[in-house]
C-alpha cells in the first residue's frame, strides 16, 4: 500500500475514533470520511464494525469520481452515496455529520486539526446551511 493510502487510511481510523469518543455517536452508527482528492480517493469507515474493533486496515477506500468502492473488504458505510455526493459537491477534505445541531469545532492535536490545513472538513449542519 503507498504511503498516501496508508495516511488517508490512518486518518479517517483516528477521526472515526474520535467521533466515537465525543459522544455524538453510538453503536456503529455514525462515521468520518476524509478524501485525498490528488489520489482521486476518499475513506470511510465500513458498516456494522463495531468502534472498538476498527482498525486503519477496515477503512474503505472510494473512487472520488465513481463513488465505487477502490479498495477494501469490508461493505462501506450506507452513508457513502451521501458522502460521495458531497464530495463531489463541495471542495472538502473530510465529512463528519453527526446527529448535533452544534458540531463540535476541531480540538488542537487531534487528528482532524492535522489534516484542516489541508482542506476544511465539513458537518452535517455545514451542509445543510450551504445547500439552503
């Protein structure tokens, strides 16, 4: 697996977990995606694993441009068309929608604060403003 993959991969795992620490989430339900938009490539967490079991090697990688799944064995979220659509939409790196009205805003040193510089992250909410 190429560096770039494996970092996208690693990201997305550590973001999922985040998520998962935060509360806003619960049981498998909920997920993080973040793209690399060079590779042509997004990562999302599968469906049904439970949070406590991911690994960075369970995240699934989806073609930016199809919305096919690239790489993995597991089933993707059945959030993905939705991400994939947004991706597509808007100039994202990362989609974090949460059941919150108020999406908590990125903590310094976690892993979606590392990857905003590269390009913001978008919730839910976000979308819904943009869209409206």
């Amino acid at each position: 697996m190429n560096p770039r993959t494996r970092a996208l991969r690693e990201f997305v795992w550590a973001a999922n977990l985040e998520l998962a620490d935060s509360g806003l989430v619960t049981g498998t339900f909920g997920n993080v995606s973040g793209a690399d938009r060079d590779a042509g490539l997004f990562a999302i967490k599968p469906s049904g694993v439970p949070y406590a079991e991911l690994t960075p090697d369970h995240m699934v990688l989806v073609s930016l441009e199809t919305g096919e799944v690239a790489r993995g064995d597991l089933r993707p979220s059945s959030d993905t068309p939705t991400h994939h659509e947004l991706y597509r939409a808007f100039p994202c790196g990362g989609i974090a929608p949460t059941p919150s009205s108020r999406p908590r805003s990125r903590r310094r040193g976690s892993p979606c604060a590392a990857w905003a510089p590269r390009m913001p992250t978008i919730s839910a909410a976000t979308c819904r403003s943009r869209a409206g």
